[in-house]
C-alpha cells in the first residue's frame, strides 16, 4: 500500500509546474516566518525564545508577509517568462526539477510501452506503431511541453506531431496532438523533403539533416523564411503558432552525419520564444526511444493496412481452390481493426439459388436472371458500400464492369495457382481422393467458364486486363497481405 501511495505522490509531484513548486516555497516560507514571528511575540512558553529580540521578531513577520504577497507575482513572472531569463540559481532548479519529470517519461517508455510491444503484443501492425507513436506524444505533453488554457493571456497551445520519412518524397503523419483530425491529411501531401526546394518544416529538416527551431513566425530570420508554411487555423488567435522546434529522428542516433532519417517530431507554440535548450535535449532523449521504437516495428511489420486511403472495396476473384478465402482472412487480420468486413459471394449466392429452388452445383439450370439479379445486387454494393472485401469469382470482373460506369477505388485481385495445388487443396476441403478431386475441379472450371460465357458474352473472366493485381497464391498467407498492401500504397501514392 505504501509503494502506491508514493508511486501516486511522485506522479502528482512529476505533473507540478516549476514555477508553481518556487513560488509555492517562498509561499511556505514566509507564511513559517509570520507564524513563528506572532508567536515569539505572543511570548507563548511552550516554544521557547527562537528569536530574542523584538525587532527580529517584527522583522521576521514583516520578511514573511512580503514572502506571502510577492509569491503570486513570482509565479505569474516566470510562468509567462522564457526560461532563458530565470536567475542561475532558479535555473539550476529547474533543470534539476524538469530531469525528474523527463526521467518519469522516459521510464514509462522504457518500462510500460516498449515492453508491451517488443514482448507483449505477438502480432504487430501499422496501428500498433501508430498507438507506439500517441503514447510517446501523450508522456511529452505531461513531461516537457504541456499546453495550457488558463485566459487570453496564458494561453501556450503546444501542437505536436511524429511524421515518418516515406521515400516518395512525402510523411505519413504517425501521430499527433492538439491537432484536428481534419488537417492531417493535408499536411501529409503538403510537406516534401524531395524537391529541389523542400516543403515545409518537416521537409526542411530531412533536407537540413538538423535541428530547426523558429522563435518568432511572424517575424521569421532570413534563414527560417519559407520554412514554415501558413494554413488557415494559424488565423485563430488561440491556436495561432508563435514558434516552431522540429528535430529529426535518426536510424542510428550515434552517428547522424550519415544515417537515414526515419521520421521528424515537430511541434509549434502559440507563444513566441517558447522553447530552448532544455526542450531540446529533453526531446531528443524522446527521439531515440521513437528511434528504438521504429526499427523495431519496421522489421517486424510484414503489412500496412494503414495505407488503404482510396480504395473502399477489394474484390478478390479466382478459380476453385485457388486460395480465394485463405487471403480473404489473412486480410481481414489486419483490416478488421479499422472496421473492415468481409463478403463471401459463393455463399450469398447458394443462399440466393436455393430460395428460389434452385442447386448452385448445377449452375447450367439456374436462370439468366437469377444471376442477373444478384449480380445487381453485387453492383449496388460496389456504388454504395465502402469497407468491404468481397470474395467472388465474377467480383472482380463485375468491379471492372463497374469501373467503366465511373464506380472508382476498388481494388481487384485475381488469385492464381497451379492445378496439382488447386486440387490438392480441393481433395482436402472436400475429403476426397486426387483423382477425383482433379475430375471435379475441371469440370467445375469449364461449368464456370461456360456460364459466364453464356451470361456476359465473356471469352475468359481470368484475363489480367480485368484486375488491378494477378497474385500468385503459392506463397505464405502474411507473404501475401504484404504484396497486396504493398501495391494498395503504390496506387495511393500516384
């Protein structure tokens, strides 16, 4: 019990402003002087003489009456004060006091979030390194950049964000504080560290290969012109920036000269002069652990659902046994966490048949406009829906049928594999022997092939011009989501 009552102490002592802590003192102090002071006075026996002559005690209540007054002066100058004027010896305090509180966050890094990861968590993914990147974020603003809206005067909004480098030129934004969601998107297309003359903070930095730290953005250095670029909630008095510190997160903190540059922390002030030196050592302790975090998520993360922006919809098409269901849970692994569902067609369609009386296994019999029917449905679902994988053999040229009509960002994949496997994989499915595993899958490839011919004038639905990746399905499940991840970003980025 003891352990959490000093565990809650050092908690509500780390979270205590430097000002608020000196000035609170001198508080203390003059209120013991005045005390002490009336009852020397008072001559009350029980104390004793502490102080013998009168005019000490007199002086004792006058010194700590001053104490009492002054202190809430003290504490409204070097609240509003740039920690660069304090005196040595308060200097002093507050460097000792604020290594406490960055010991504190550093700690709760290294000992509660890096752990919940590295040993914890057994299958990592871009949420993770996402959630890795808020909880950084959240420790900085309780340790070394808290924001404060205290009245008009006091305000000090500190907007924070961890951008990664991304090799087409721009960021994607990890995580971020004080800042709408609404913005983010904008401002990962609208910073580059490629060109010739490099957009932004973030992309200054990269190109800098440094520190950037900008006192004043009204009234920037020759320099620090250009660096930062204006938006429109800059105009809101509140949240108008007033300066600007980003720092860039090395592969190999060690030795910056030459290692890569695997993402940039920013972050503005709405008080000019804001930060210091201080600041920055503090925050680059935290880029190392982002540094650590980084690597480590990078080589252990085999996909990125994170990248899916555009496309709202993924079809996946091919033939029986062809691995269509495998890669449909393999991604919903990853997808079911930002509210992606699944679709399974064949199902639905069985489902369908069987209520007006017919047995899909005879696909020859049932109506042309059974089928037409449901594949309206199908389409209906590609306009309207969002967030959806649907497995179907006819999905994926149906989404390129779609796509001619202006239905856009659906992505098709079309599952190849070769025969020996298809059948080895229907055999064990369906319990039965090679030899009549392989009869059946043939007969059910030219049924198939045969309606749809029938249906849409179709010469081969299997053909690459209809889907947007032809993915050999011989590999690994988690091989698989990668390339299919992998190729999503490619799209998004052009």
């Amino acid at each position: 019990m003891s352990d959490t009552k000093n565990t809650k102490f050092s908690d509500w002592l780390a979270n205590l402003e430097p000002p608020f802590i000196f000035s609170g003192s001198i508080l203390t102090f003059g209120m013991l002087l005045v005390v002490i002071g009336v009852l020397q006075l008072l001559k009350i026996p029980t104390f004793g003489t502490l102080i013998p002559e009168e005019k000490y005690r007199v002086g004792a209540i006058t010194i700590g009456l001053i104490c009492i007054f002054s202190s809430p002066f003290i504490y409204t100058l070097l609240k509003n004060n740039d920690n660069e004027t304090y005196k040595p010896f308060l200097r002093l305090f507050y460097t000792k006091y604020k290594n406490t509180k960055l010991k504190f966050g550093l700690d709760h890094i290294d000992n509660v979030v890096s752990p919940y990861y590295f040993v914890e968590k057994t299958s990592i993914t871009s949420v993770d390194k996402k959630n890795a990147m808020s909880a950084i974020l959240r420790m900085i603003s309780l340790t070394t950049l808290p924001s404060s809206i205290t009245s008009p005067t006091t305000t000090n909004i500190c907007r924070m964000s961890i951008s990664e480098v991304r090799d087409n030129g721009h960021f994607s934004i990890l995580a971020a504080h004080q800042i709408d969601p609404h913005r983010l998107e904008g401002l990962e297309t609208l910073f580059n560290h490629k060109n010739e003359k490099p957009v932004g903070v973030a992309g200054h930095v990269v190109n800098r290969r440094n520190v950037i730290k900008i006192d004043d953005v009204l009234h920037p250095s020759p320099e620090e012109k250009g660096v930062h670029v204006p938006t429109p909630d800059n105009d809101i008095p509140v949240y108008k920036s007033g300066s600007i510190l980003a720092i860039p997160v090395f592969e190999d903190p060690a030795h910056p000269s030459t290692s890569k540059i695997l993402a940039v922390f920013s972050v503005s002030s709405s008080k000019t002069k804001n930060f210091n030196d201080d600041h920055i050592k503090d925050l680059e302790e935290y880029c190392n652990r982002i540094s650590v975090l980084l690597r480590y998520f990078n080589n252990v993360i085999n996909v990125d659902p994170v990248a899916i922006k555009k496309s709202r919809i993924i079809t996946i098409s091919g033939q029986s046994g062809s691995g269509k269901t495998t890669l449909t849970n393999e991604l919903l692994r990853y997808l079911k966490p930002l509210g992606w569902k699944e679709i399974q067609i064949g199902k639905l369609f069985r489902k369908f048949c069987e209520a007006k009386g017919y047995s899909v296994q005879e696909i020859e019999r049932v109506p042309q406009d059974i089928h037409r029917q449901f594949d309206d449905w199908q389409e209906e679902t590609m306009k309207y829906d969002h967030n959806i994988i649907l497995e179907g053999r006819m999905s994926g040229y149906l989404a390129y049928r779609s796509e001619l009509e202006n239905i856009k960002n659906i992505f098709r994949i079309f599952c190849v594999l070769p025969l020996e496997q298809r059948v080895e994989r229907f055999a064990n499915r369906e319990s039965t022997t090679l030899k009549e595993a392989e009869i059946l899958v043939l007969e059910r490839d030219n049924k198939d092939l045969e309606a749809y011919s029938a249906l849409y004038g179709l010469r081969d639905y299997r053909d690459k011009k209809y889907y947007n990746l032809y993915l050999d399905t011989t590999k690994k499940p988690d091989e698989l989501a990668k390339i299919v991840f992998d190729e999503l970003n490619r799209l998004d980025n052009n």
